[in-house]
C-alpha cells in the first residue's frame, strides 16, 4: 500500500484523557477514533492488526477442535428467562424493546443461545464433544468505560462452548481450550499466565484467567515466576489425547488474581525469591461449569443406558480486540508500537528519502513490488514530507522492518533495515533486500 493513497490520520497531540499507552498510541496512530464513551471507530490501521489477531485465534481454535459459527448481536430476552440470568445479570446488560414490544438485548454473551442451538440439533451422546465458537461483537454498558479497547463498551470477542456426557470429558474439553490458549498468546509474543480466577455470573466450580503482566493492568496478581518460562505446547500437539499433562504443568505453580488470592496460601507455596506481585492484564478467561444452563434450559441428550442426560457444559472467551491493546502494553516506548512480526499492520515500512529522483523512485518501486510479489505487507511511503517526518511516523506505527532508500546509500549499490523491536541498524545490498524482509517475516510469522 503507498501512504499517498492510504487512510492514515495521525495525531500530533496525544488527548488529555488517554491514561495508558495502548490508548494514547492507538490514538495518535490513528488506529482507533471514539465514537461515544467506550465505543470506537477501527480505522484502517487498526483493523488490519485486529483482523491478524482474529485469524491467529481461528487457526488455533480450529486447531484445537472446535467449529465456527456465527450468532446474532440480538438476543430475545425470554432465552435469558429460561437460564434465570435475565433479571440477575445487572445494569451491564443493554436492554431494548422492538416494535412488537418484544423484549430484546444486545448481548453481553452467548451461552443461552448457543444451548438453545444445541438442544435443538443434538440428540444422542454419540454426537458429543460438540465444541462450537464464534467471533462476534458484544456489549456491555460498563459503569465507568476507559483505556480505549481495553474496557470499552464495545468489543470484539471470542467466545467458545463445549457440550460433553459427563464431567470427566467435559474437563478434557476444558484441557483442549487450555493448551489451544498457551499457543494463541505465544503466537502473538504474549506470555499469558493461567490464573486460577472467581467464576463470576458465567457460573461453575473450575475457572481459569489468562493474564499478561503490565503495569497498567487492572487486576493485582500473585503467582510463581517459574511460569514465565515453562514451554508452550507446539504445532504438533494432539489435542484428542490426554492433556492434562501440560494443564498440570502450568497449574502445579501458585498463580491467582486478587479476588481469590490467599497470602498464606503464597508464601507456603512460593519461595521468596520467586514470588511475583504485579499487575496484570486479563486477555481470556475459560469456564467448566458443568450442567448449571442445561439443566435450567432442558438441553438433554440420550445416554449410553438410554436415558435423558443433561450435558455438562464450559465457555471459553478472548478478548480480540482487546489483545490489540494489550499487544501494545506489551511491545512499545515513546516513539510508538513495536509490532511482533505475527500481528503487524504492515511487516515491512519503505522509505523513499528522495521522491522525484529517477534512481531512488526506480530503486524503490522494484522493492515494493518485490516484497508484494513475496506476500509481504508493505507501507510505502512515497510522499515529500521530510525525512525526520517520516522516520517520526514509521516509529509511531511501529513496522518492524524499516527499508530506508536514498540517493547517498544508492551510489554504493545499498540500502538501510531498521529493526523497530531494538533500533538495531545494517546495510544490505539492494538485491538482497526482498529475500531478507521475506525471510524475517517467515520466521516472525512461524508456529512455536
């Protein structure tokens, strides 16, 4: 894409009331612009990062077992009756009437409606696991909306539920999303934490959180420091074998957010030296909560002894759009984002230094269309602003390889890569340029 023709509004000052980085960059960067409290327009940049972390979410959701599908925004109020959550669920629940003066909501979650889909196509237990997800926006009415896409109001989730016999599968289930979930943040350079976390109003006796250390996250967490460093599950992991193995391995360590955290309890089981109190941002939260909607809603299937069971269930979300946020919590400083290679709007930022110069304009056109042919995702900046002006933007937008073209480096027959995780510089050979971005990429965008 040439920034000539690309849709990139940046801001020059940052707004007074963008507390944290994620929000302040995603604002000057012109990612993001508000629409209302909590709720925000995804301009062209943005939604080019928030559609790779979508993608990189399917392909382990898939990986893992489960079937995509696609559900309303709407819910009808009655599904909600039928769980007992209508009334009890609070002021977060956005509810609306149509023109029938049917009572109708915008949904917060979905595990009714996906268990009213449920008992409406399955029968037998043979047909069970049945794990099915979705990616789709959800609303709740936060009292106090901020962080940009970290708490709004509006937000792009995905949520995935699993319908298994008994307790002993649905745990295998819950294994599955586990070990699918270690894999989706490490794709993304993220170190996620499995916390043992409140259940909530989703319900159930077993639940996780999936959290990022940052100073600015919204919960105080305590865990053992010894997991920042255990292996991730790789791109070879079965997930229709036993998995508790690797579900052990992460939860054998202390780790726990603020609500259920028991000091005792930590100091017993957590050495000082490797005790860790911080701060910490949540990016997936998992639920087994056994037969709690398919009981209230008759969601019941034939057993092995040809009797009517109700199945035990669990729900798995990410925040997608808020992993946007917490990828730049994680990767950037003053200049702007620092993109891991996997979720960048752009691999590859080209700076043409002398626009209107027949060698440079020559030099950089082959490079642009070389790094298109080889499936990299290159901006161009061609335009006559000056070059500190360029320098300035490409860091904001955080590209993690800048290709710097001027007519001085041009009469050596080379060309300037910036590396925007650690500044570091070189100088390469112009007809080595396309096969060097090439590989970066490949090895940015591999599975660990």
């Amino acid at each position: 894409m040439k920034l000539s023709q690309y849709y990139l509004p940046l801001l020059k000052e940052t707004p007074a009331d963008a507390q944290i980085a994620s929000h302040r960059l995603m604002l000057r960067a012109g990612m993001i612009r508000q629409e209302g409290a909590g709720i925000y327009a995804w301009l062209p940049l943005g939604h080019r990062v928030l559609k790779k972390i979508e993608q990189i979410v399917r392909e382990e959701e898939d990986r893992a077992g489960a079937v995509e599908m696609l559900m309303p925004t709407i819910q009808q109020a009655d599904l909600w009756r039928e769980s007992g959550r209508y009334d009890a669920y609070g002021k977060e629940m956005l509810r609306i009437t149509d023109r029938g003066d049917r009572e109708m909501l915008f949904g917060p979650t979905n595990e009714e409606m996906i268990t009213e889909i449920f008992r409406a196509g399955v029968r037998s237990y043979k047909d069970l696991p049945t794990l099915l997800y979705h990616i789709q926006w959800k609303f709740r009415d936060e009292i106090r909306p901020r962080f940009g896409v970290m708490r709004g109001r509006e937000f792009l989730m995905k949520d995935a539920y699993s319908f298994d016999i008994d307790e002993a599968s649905a745990r295998h289930s819950y294994n599955r999303f586990f070990a699918a979930y270690l894999r989706t943040f490490s794709r993304m350079g993220l170190t996620a934490i499995p916390m043992r976390a409140d259940t909530g109003p989703i319900g159930g006796d077993l639940s996780h959180e999936f959290i990022v250390l940052a100073d600015t996250g919204e919960s105080a967490v305590f865990c053992d420091k010894r997991l920042l460093d255990l292996p991730i599950p790789g791109a070879d992991t079965d997930f229709s074998k036993d998995l508790q193995p690797i579900v052990d391995q992460f939860t054998n360590y202390y780790a726990a957010t603020d609500e259920i955290y028991d000091e005792k309890e930590f100091e017993q089981k957590v050495d000082e030296d490797n005790r860790v109190s911080a701060r910490g941002i949540e990016i997936g939260h998992i639920f087994y909560f056994g037969t709690k909607y398919s009981k209230a809603m008759n969601a019941l299937v034939t057993g092995p002894d040809g009797k009517n069971t109700a199945v035990h269930m669990g729900s798995y979300g990410v925040g997608v759009s808020r992993l946007v946020g917490a990828v730049i919590e994680a990767f950037h400083d003053d200049d702007g984002c620092k993109w891991p290679m996997s979720v960048a709007p752009f691999h590859v930022g080209l700076v043409n230094l002398k626009p209107g110069d027949a060698d440079t304009d020559a030099a950089c056109n082959n490079i642009y269309k070389g790094l298109q042919a080889a499936g990299v995702d290159v901006l161009y900046d061609e335009t006559k602003a000056r070059p500190g002006e360029k320098f300035a933007r490409m860091d904001l937008i955080g590209a993690p390889l800048q290709v710097v073209i001027g007519p001085r480096g041009l009469g050596e027959g080379k060309v300037e890569v910036k590396r925007r995780s650690d500044g570091a510089r070189e100088e390469l050979a112009l007809e080595a340029v396309v096969e060097y971005a090439s590989s970066a990429v490949r090895d940015g965008l591999s599975h660990p």
